[in-house]
C-alpha cells in the first residue's frame, strides 16, 4: 500500500520526528500584542503552527498543514511525503494544504493520498474542490486521494499507524501512535482529554507529544498541567508540550516541568 525505503542514513531504520511547528492557533508570538513575559530573543518562543514529519524505515509521513506548511518544509529540508494526515479540519492545520502541490509534482501520479476522519475530510473537500480529480487540473496543480485512516494500518516490516478520536470542543481530533518493532510515539495534539482507548493506546510510549495549550482553563484544549498529568499517568519515557500559547515562555516553562518533560519548539527533532 505505501512505499518503504530504509537507507543508511537512517541508523537502524529508527523512528524521527521533527516537530515543524509547535504553536497554536494564533501562532507565537501574539499579533498587536506586547507578548509580555515571552522572551522575543529566544527562537524557541517563535512558535507556528502546528506540524509534524515522521520518517519511519524510510517512510515519510506527514502531520498537518498549517499556514506556514511552505516555509516548514524548507527549514526542516522535508523532500518526500509517502502520506499525508490531518488530525483534523481546524484552520491551523489545514489551510496549508495547497502547499503540497509540490509533492505532488514529484510523483509518478502526481497524486498525495490524505487520511482523516470523517469531519477533515469534508472540510478539504469545502476548502480544495478544484484538488480531487484523478489527476492535477494541470502540472502544478495539487491533487489528493482521500481516505478515512482506520483504527489500525498495519504496514508491515513491524511498523503499524493506530488511530483513536479525541475530543475537541465540537469536533473529534485523531490521536495518532506510530509503532515501529514494539517503540511507540503518540501525537495527541488538539485535545481536551484523552479517553481511555487513547490512554491504553499510548501507555508507556517511548515519546508523548500531548496538548498542553497554556496555564489556564480551556474549553477544548488541555492546560500545561493537565497534559503533565497525563504524562504522568500513561508513564511516557519523554513527554513533549505541544500547541503551546504565548504565555508559556520556553525557559521560564521548562524549569518548572517533571524531568522527562520537555515543551516543544519548532525544529526540534527526535529519535527512538
């Protein structure tokens, strides 16, 4: 179903992930805003939004697309993308999509396929009607094959994709926990809790990466404290803050966490 390569370069085919972009919806810093208490000459407060890669023996898979997809994908040195997922269909994770015109163009179909759930997919289908023929309106052009990502897409070589919805306000979000030869990362971004499928799911992974939107309440996403919680409960071996806010300045944060627990910044990568 999906193309596998594993080269040298990647040292025992090991799972990589680089978080793109690491901020919430309004991106930090804050438009119009004197962004108090975020030190502005760290770049690890320069925050967009929301995205992930994953390279796993050879496979790239991509996570979102927010508005700054182009620019991501040139400060991470991203060349391929086998597929793509969209947790789903909120602004800061889609509208980038058009982006992926370029990788379409360097396939033989000139064709990305799309996974989601049901709500993400209509929302590409409202957002890029002029992206679903058989084929690119013309060279150029981007062209996704939709698909609904199931509870579990086994790859094989030891490598499975397991989904689960989590809740967000109105709308489900996919959690994802990537396996690879029993090593497990989990991305539950863009969540409010996490239900007990997504707990068994992501028990003892080997990396958390978990909403953790700002100190306060919010009606659809997780405080800092309650995604540390979390991380606490599923017993992660690292734990990553992510979707973070402007009120959660890097260094003043990561200070204050439980060791193992880190907040995420864009460009950060890591291996199991």
């Amino acid at each position: 179903m999906f193309a596998r390569r594993c080269t040298a370069s990647i040292i025992a085919c090991v799972m990589r992930f680089i978080f793109m972009g690491t901020g919430t919806s309004q991106g930090v810093p804050l438009i119009a805003s004197k962004n108090e208490g975020l030190d502005l000459s760290n770049p690890k407060n320069w925050r967009t939004r929301a995205s992930a890669h994953l390279n796993i023996k050879g496979l790239d898979i991509q996570i979102d697309a927010g508005p700054e997809f182009r620019l991501q994908c040139l400060k991470n040195n991203i060349k391929n993308i086998d597929f793509f997922i969209l947790t789903h269909g909120h602004a800061d994770h889609i509208v980038g999509m058009d982006d992926l015109r370029r990788f379409c163009d360097l396939k033989p179909d000139h064709i990305v396929d799309v996974y989601g759930e049901d709500g993400g997919l209509e929302r590409v289908k409202s957002i890029f009607p002029y992206a679903l023929g058989d084929s690119p309106a013309q060279r150029g052009y981007p062209c996704f094959k939709l698909h609904n990502l199931p509870p579990l897409t086994d790859l094989g070589n030891g490598v499975k994709i397991h989904s689960t919805l989590l809740p967000h306000d109105t709308v489900k979000t996919l959690g994802l926990v990537f396996e690879e030869d029993g090593k497990k990362i989990a991305y539950y971004s863009d969540c409010k809790s996490l239900p007990d499928e997504a707990q068994h799911l992501a028990y003892k992974a080997d990396a958390l990466v978990i909403d953790g939107l700002r100190p306060g309440y919010h009606h659809s996403h997780m405080s800092i404290y309650e995604a540390i919680e979390y991380g606490k409960l599923l017993k992660a071996k690292s734990v990553y803050l992510t979707h973070t806010t402007c009120q959660i300045d890097y260094e003043t944060w990561q200070r204050q966490l439980p060791e193992n627990f880190f907040i995420a910044y864009d460009g950060l990568t890591f291996e199991v």
